[in-house]
C-alpha cells in the first residue's frame, strides 16, 4: 500500500467510517468522472456553510448525511489523493464526520458514490465556505467490484 493510500485509510476511518478496501469498479465510473461535475464553474452547491459558524462542523455533516446513500455503504474519493481508485467504505450505522475527511497539507473534501450508482455527493472547501454537493445518477451495467490491495 502507498503512503498516500495508508493516510486516505487513516483520514477517512478518523472520519468515522469504517474502511474496506480501495476497489476497481468496471460497473462504475472512476473517481474523477465523479468528481468533474463538482468541480466546474457551474456547479451549484446544495448547501453552503460558512467556516466562520460555531456549529461549522456539525452543519457539514448534518448537510452531507441529508443527501448520502441511505444503506451505509459507499465508495469515496479524497481529495488531494491522486489517482487511487475507490475506497469502499461504509457507516456502520452511525453518522460519520464528513467534516473531518481530509489529507494532511489538503483542503478538507471528498467525493462518494452509492454502490447502485444512484447517489452521489461531493464535500469541498471553497475560501471561506464548504459546499456540499447532490449529483445526478450515473449510470450503471452489471458486475462485481473487484478488491485491489493499493
């Protein structure tokens, strides 16, 4: 495992979540097909939540639980990671703190994706704001995630 693949594994377990595996996902988009939408000049945000609050933190993962995957289980892609492929992640039930998923020497952002394609959010520090993001659904053929030890 990469060293950057050992720090994404520790940011987001730190985060809450627990960990699995990065995987190859031939019935999914890629990280940064993902990703791209939430980047481009237009994006609209779906919720924008200044720094400076006092309840900053909680805002942000109050925001991003609202409109992430209902069973628990996702993929993410961290940012400033490079190009790992998905990590494979899950709630275990409880809310995890999207607000803390960040490298070290990064803004604080990620991008996840449901398993079924169907829902897919985005956290990202913009100046002195987060945005969080709801994206489309991406389309989606049959077959099974392959485990890649990074």
């Amino acid at each position: 495992m990469t060293t950057v693949a050992a720090r994404v594994r520790s940011a987001v377990a730190a985060a809450g979540f627990v960990v699995e595996d990065f995987v190859e996902l031939p019935d999914l988009p890629p990280p940064m097909a993902v990703w791209k939408p939430f980047l481009l000049a237009s994006a609209t945000p779906a919720a924008r939540i200044p720094c400076g609050d006092p309840d900053h933190d909680d805002q942000v993962d109050r925001a991003w639980w609202g409109l992430s995957s209902g069973d628990g289980t996702m993929v993410l892609s961290v940012e400033g990671a490079g190009g790992l492929p998905w990590l494979r992640a899950r709630t275990n039930g409880g809310r995890p703190r999207a607000s803390a998923v960040g490298l070290p020497g990064h803004s604080k952002g990620f991008a996840a994706l449901s398993l079924d394609g169907r829902v897919s959010t985005a956290v990202s520090s913009e100046e002195w704001e987060t945005w969080i993001f709801a994206g489309q659904p991406v389309r989606r053929s049959e077959g099974p995630a392959r485990s890649r030890s990074g």
